[in-house]
C-alpha cells in the first residue's frame, strides 16, 4: 500500500480524528467506571467486576490510538473527557447501553477509515485494527446482553455466569469449527 505525503489540512484532520478518538475511549473507560459502580451498588458484585475489568481495554485503547499519533510527530492530549451517564433504571438498561456504546465508538472507527483509506493517511493501518477490534467488543457486550436475556432477569444467575462470558469465548461469532 502506498501511503502518500500527506497535505497540512489532512494532517490537520487525522491528528483531530486521533484526538476525538482518544477522548472517546476515555470516556468509554470513565463510562464503564460509573456501570462498574452503579452494580456494586446495587448487588451485582461480579457484574461490577466485569465493567470494572474492561475499563482496562478502553484505557489501553486510548493509549494505543495516542501512540499511533506520537509514532507520527503528533501530540494527541488526554482530554477533557465529560461526565457520563451514572444512574440507571435497572440492570438491563445498563447493558443496552453498553452495548450501543460500542456500536457508536464502531462508527467512529468507521468514519475514521473510510477517511483514512480516501485520503491514503497512516490512520489507514490502525483504523483497519480497530475495526476487528470493535467486531469483538460488540460480540462481547452482546453476548452479555444474551445472557442476561437466557437468565431470565434472575440477577443470582446472571452473576454467577457472567464471569465466565470472556474465557468460555461465548461471544465469539463466526467461530465454527472447520
Ligand atoms: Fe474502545
Ligand atoms: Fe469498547
């Protein structure tokens, strides 16, 4: 793939996307804080665990998007992140939203490459990545969503399964043996 010098306004432009990417995924990470919260508040202890766990992944993805842009001269900041949504309805409505979160930080990624591959930028490479990235992400929260549809609103069910949704790769879609 040939990656063309870039103009001022399309460095511009990519080094904006890696900014607003960067502060997505941060406040992905701040928003899955506040369901970790929202959780142990309301006695889902393991439910709290597994928001809580992937704050992780958001952090690293911010992390990773930041890098891509260091690794180019450009210097992305941390922030400001807003406050995000902290009081919900029930449980469900917790994990509806997680899971059209991750729909929406899919479009970003979207838009980031469809971008990328018109302009031939070096967000080409990981607008691609992350793109396999969000595939998984919202195979996750759906399968999280699934489950807690299976336990049939029993939250003593649910906490005893959702431990298990990552390592038993019961999110995975697109998995058949060959
Ligand atoms: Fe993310
Ligand atoms: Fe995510």
């Amino acid at each position: 793939m040939i990656i063309k010098k870039e103009t001022k306004d399309q460095k511009d432009q990519s080094c904006n996307l890696l900014q607003h990417q960067v502060i997505h995924e941060l406040e992905n990470e701040r928003l899955y804080f506040e369901m970790a919260s929202w959780c142990d508040h309301n006695n889902l202890p393991e439910t709290a665990k597994f928001f809580a766990e992937h704050t992780h992944e958001e952090r690293n993805h911010a992390l990773d998007f930041m890098n891509h842009g260091l690794m180019q001269g450009i210097r992305v900041k941390f922030g400001p992140t807003k406050e995000m949504k902290s009081d919900y309805k029930d449980l469900m409505e917790v994990l509806e939203d997680s899971l059209a979160r991750e729909k929406e930080t899919s479009a970003m990624i979207q838009n980031m490459y469809e971008i990328a591959e018109k302009e031939k930028t070096f967000l080409i490479t990981i607008a691609q990545k992350y793109i396999k990235e969000q595939l998984e992400e919202e195979q996750l929260f759906l399968s999280v969503l699934s489950l807690w549809k299976k336990c049939t609103g029993s939250k003593i069910d649910f906490e005893m399964e959702i431990g298990k949704v990552k390592s038993c790769g019961a999110h995975k879609r697109g998995a058949l043996p060959q």
